[in-house]
C-alpha cells in the first residue's frame, strides 16, 4: 500500500481510485487501488491545515478543514478550490462530511452538532441561495417521500458582475474570469435543475404505473369478462333445453307403454 502517511482519516473510493486525507501532512491525495501512482492533490500551499471528512459527489471532491473551520470542494485534480461554509457560518472544528439527495451533511466537534446544508445553497461567494423548496411526491409523510432542492439567484448582483468593466487590462482579465464563474455557476445550476426534472419525471412515471396497475386490478376484480360469461350462459341454455327434451321423451315412452295395456 501507499508510503509516507502520517495521520490518514477520510477515505473513499471513486473510479478505481483511492482518496483520502492526511491530517499531519496536510494533504489530500489519491492513488490507485495497489497504492501506486500515489499524487498530492491539495497541500499546505493551497491553505489546507488539518483536513479530516472526504467524501466525492458528482466528480468533485468535499473535504472539512479541521483547522480553519471549513468546508471546502474542488475538482477530483484538486482544481478550482473552493470555500462553501466557514466559521462566519458558525463553523467550528468540522470532521466527517458526507452528501445525500443534493444535501451536505457534517459533524461539528467543537459544537456537539450534526448539520446539513442544500449543496446547491452552499455556494462559494457565487447566488445568494435564497430559494429552498420541498416537494411532496410519495404516498407516506416521511423524508423519503419528499424531495429537497434549492434555486440559487443568478442575478449580475449575486454572480458579482455588476461592478465589473474593461477600462484596462487588469479590468478585462478580472472580467474574464467573473464572467467565467459566473457561466459555471450558471450551469452548475442548469444541472442541478436538469437532475430534479429527471427525478420529478421518474416519480411521476412511478406514479402513473401505479395508477394503471391499480386501474387494471379493479378492472379484473370488478368486471366481468364478457366472452367468459356469454359462453357460460349458452352452454346453460343447452343443458336446460335438453334436460327438457329427455323429460318429454321419457313421458312419450310412458304413454306408448300405457297404450299397449289397454
């Protein structure tokens, strides 16, 4: 296995790939599944101190900074760091992280707390996450059956382009990369969207085939099936009228026996 560690913690697996954080080292790195190919993925000179929780969600890693009191994410290369929640939030000593249904969910040590957050709110500096909503679609009245998402603002205000401008060079480059955030947000958040529409029709195409299949069971339960009975109710004319034919046959041979007698 891998060499060089000091004081693993968070540990996950994704795309036959180890991650993890080191807390004495302060790094986070990957290997492969033997161990070899061992890279630093973020270190002390991104300002990583002491990272304990991993976790990855769609393609991109989520860390808790034991030391600065922060939740963090960057891309699965250690790109594009960025800050999500810190002590101005009431952070304080975070260790294990972990996602579920878009939803962050921690423990915070020094708090003596388990906290969550809407991944899509949790931004970093980008929306003003404003706009959380709870959606009803199963039949029981538990967290199940209830979809959580949130619609973050994409105003020039809340993607920090209204003071933007390209008097000079540096203005311009400095506009450059807003703009750049700013469209990646935007399709962070098209995504996001994208994914909730994709479970709001699945849920509903669950729901249709229930109806169905309900519709169809009554149908069974409480029609009859006509061909079924027709044919029952022919077969029992014809019982009926031969029985009756037999009996009059049998009083004719009555009669002709009485005949002879006389």
């Amino acid at each position: 296995m891998t060499t060089g560690l000091s004081g693993p913690s968070g540990l996950t697996i994704h795309n036959d790939q180890i991650y993890w954080t080191d807390y004495n080292t302060h790094k986070i790195q990957r290997s492969d599944l033997d161990g070899s190919n061992v890279t630093d993925l973020v270190d002390s000179s991104d300002g990583l101190s002491h990272p304990y929780g991993l976790t990855i969600h769609n393609d991109q890693l989520y860390w808790t900074d034991y030391d600065t009191d922060k939740i963090q994410r960057a891309d699965l290369d250690g790109s594009n760091i960025t800050d999500l929640i810190d002590s101005s939030d009431g952070l304080s000593a975070p260790s294990s992280v972990t996602i579920h249904n878009d939803q962050l969910y921690w423990t915070d040590t020094l708090t003596s707390k388990i906290q969550r957050a809407d991944l899509n709110l949790a931004s970093g500096g980008l929306g003003d996450g404003t706009s959380d909503f709870t959606l009803q679609i199963g039949a029981d009245n538990s967290t199940d059956d209830r979809m959580i998402f949130g619609i973050d603002s994409v105003t020039t205000d809340s993607l920090q382009l209204a003071d933007t401008d390209v008097d000079s060079l540096s203005d311009a480059q400095t506009t450059i990369n807003s703009l750049d955030a700013a469209i990646d947000f935007i399709n962070d958040q098209r995504s996001n969207l994208g994914a909730v529409q994709n479970r709001l029709g699945f849920a509903n195409s669950n729901l249709m085939s229930s109806i169905q299949n309900t519709e169809s069971s009554l149908s069974t339960i409480r029609d009859a099936d006509f061909a079924f009975e027709a044919s029952n109710l022919a077969r029992t004319q014809i019982l009926t009228q031969s029985g009756t034919a037999m009996l009059a046959q049998a009083n004719q041979i009555s009669q002709n026996i009485l005949s002879l007698l006389k």
